[in-house]
C-alpha cells in the first residue's frame, strides 16, 4: 500500500491515522493563535475625497514575530527565514522548515496571507497638499491650453522679438525644429512672458505627490480561516498550516511510499518531533 502523504488525507494505515490526529490538533492550536494575533482594531483613516471614517485593521507584526519565534525554538530543524511577500495589495508571511528521521523528510509550511489597503493619514496636511496640487494642475491647464492653441502665433512672435524678422517663415521653423537648444530657448521666453514657470511648477508637483505618498496608511485585512495551497496562490485570505511526510531515498524524496515499512523508531520520532512542533506553536 503506497501513500504520498500530507497529514490530513484519509488512510486506513493505523499510523498515518496517529499523524493525521497530530495534524488536526496542530492545526486547531495553530488557527487559535492566529486568530488572537489578527484581532482587528479600530483606526482613524483618511478617505481620497477627504471623509475621514474608521477602518479596522491587525498589525502583522505579530505574526511575523510569532513566525519567527517558532523558527528560533526549532533547534535541530532547518529553517527558512520568515519571509513576507508584497505584491501589489497582496501580502503572505510565510517560513518552511524540515528535519530527517531515518531515510522520512517531515516537512513543514506555516503561512498568513492577507490583503493591504491603503488610507490617508487623518491629518490636514493632505487636505493641504491636495489643495496645492488642484490649484498647479489648474493654473499649468490654463496656461498650457493657452500657449497651445495660440502656439503659432506666439512662435512668431517670440522669434520676432530675438531679431529673426527678415527670415522666411518656412525657414525659421526649420531652423526651429531642427535646434533643440534654440527651440528650447523659445519655450522658455513664451513661458517667462506666460509668468508661469512649468519646470518649477513640475518639480513641485512631483515633491507633493511624494509628500502625499508618505502620508499614506497600511490597513489590512485577513482570516484566521485554514486554507490549502491552491487558495493560497488564488490569492484568499487565511492561513496555512502543513505537513508532509515524504520518503527519500538516494537523496530524491520519493513521493509514494508503504508506511508499512517504516521502522519502529523511526515511528517513534515522527511524533516526537511532531509532539515538539505542537508544542511550540503553543
């Protein structure tokens, strides 16, 4: 009788059945704990059109220090670091870890993945800076619209005005187009006699996008509900608790094997280390 076992598939092998009962109560402690550091709490935000409503929120560095707490305690194990991933609003804290008795592989996969939702600080500030940037935006509008739809005529005018008056037509824009540095320089007067300076007004634009983006706040939002390795990659919230019991053999972990077969120690310090594992989940 050939198994590939992740605890917590059906078998009628008398041990797997010991290990699946471990799992299940590894599992139970494992969504309790996870479940008191995910509590949700209240906080202040700042919506985009500036309401300003409370938001409830965990804080995930709980989790990853209780993550990194078990990887300390797992002294004889090898470890992966507790690692969290960010992609976009999607976040996963997550640590492997796995240790040999005789020729059996127990592997272990603990992880949280929850979604990140992001706020303005409740502050005036950002009714400050967003004033600034409506007012820029408007002001660079109006003058740009300006410039563009009179945008011959003020050419010529410019061009006029830096002595380029017996020139042909045709020809000044040649030569308009083709300099760079003389087209530029045109712009530059048109803008000084627009009063309005683009680049500056730029540059500022840029520095109170950047200020707005540190006063950005990180809500998140997540379950303590068990969940498997395929809604994992789907991307739902919940958390994951596994462990597989693979046999190897020539260093190649064999993905089907009789546990018939295995020997009596062998049994033994499965679940002791089992034993060790729920017992520092706790």
């Amino acid at each position: 009788m050939l198994f590939h076992v992740r605890l917590g598939l059906r078998s009628s092998n008398e041990f797997i059945q010991q290990l699946n009962e471990k799992n299940e109560l590894i599992q139970k402690k494992f969504t309790g704990k996870i479940s008191n550091l995910t509590k949700m709490i209240d906080t202040k935000v700042m919506m985009g059109d500036s309401t300003i409503t409370e938001q409830k929120t965990f804080d995930p560095k709980y989790v990853t220090d209780y993550f990194q707490k078990i990887s300390n305690n797992l002294k004889d194990w090898s470890i992966q670091d507790v690692t969290i991933t960010n992609n976009e609003d999607l976040r996963r804290i997550f640590t492997k870890f796995e240790i040999m008795e005789g020729n059996y592989l127990i592997s272990g996969h603990i992880s949280l993945q929850f979604h990140v939702l992001l706020y303005y600080k409740p502050e005036q500030r950002v009714l400050d800076c967003q004033k600034e940037l409506s007012e820029i935006v408007d002001l660079t509008k109006n003058n740009e619209q300006e410039i563009s739809d009179n945008s011959d005529q003020f050419v010529l005018n410019k061009l006029k005005e830096m002595g380029y008056k017996d020139f042909d037509h045709q020809k000044l824009f040649e030569i308009f187009y083709e300099n760079d540095e003389f087209r530029e320089k045109v712009y530059t007067e048109i803008e000084k006699d627009a009063g309005v300076n683009f680049q500056e007004l730029s540059e500022k634009k840029t520095k109170l996008f950047n200020e707005l983006d540190s006063l950005l706040i990180e809500t998140y939002q997540t379950t303590s509900i068990l969940i498997d390795d395929n809604k994992l990659i789907t991307g739902e919230e919940g958390c994951l608790c596994t462990i597989d019991l693979e046999f190897v053999k020539n260093k190649n972990r064999e993905g089907l094997f009789d546990p018939r077969k295995i020997s009596k120690l062998v049994k033994e310090n499965i679940l002791k280390r089992l034993n060790e594992f729920e017992l520092i989940i706790n």
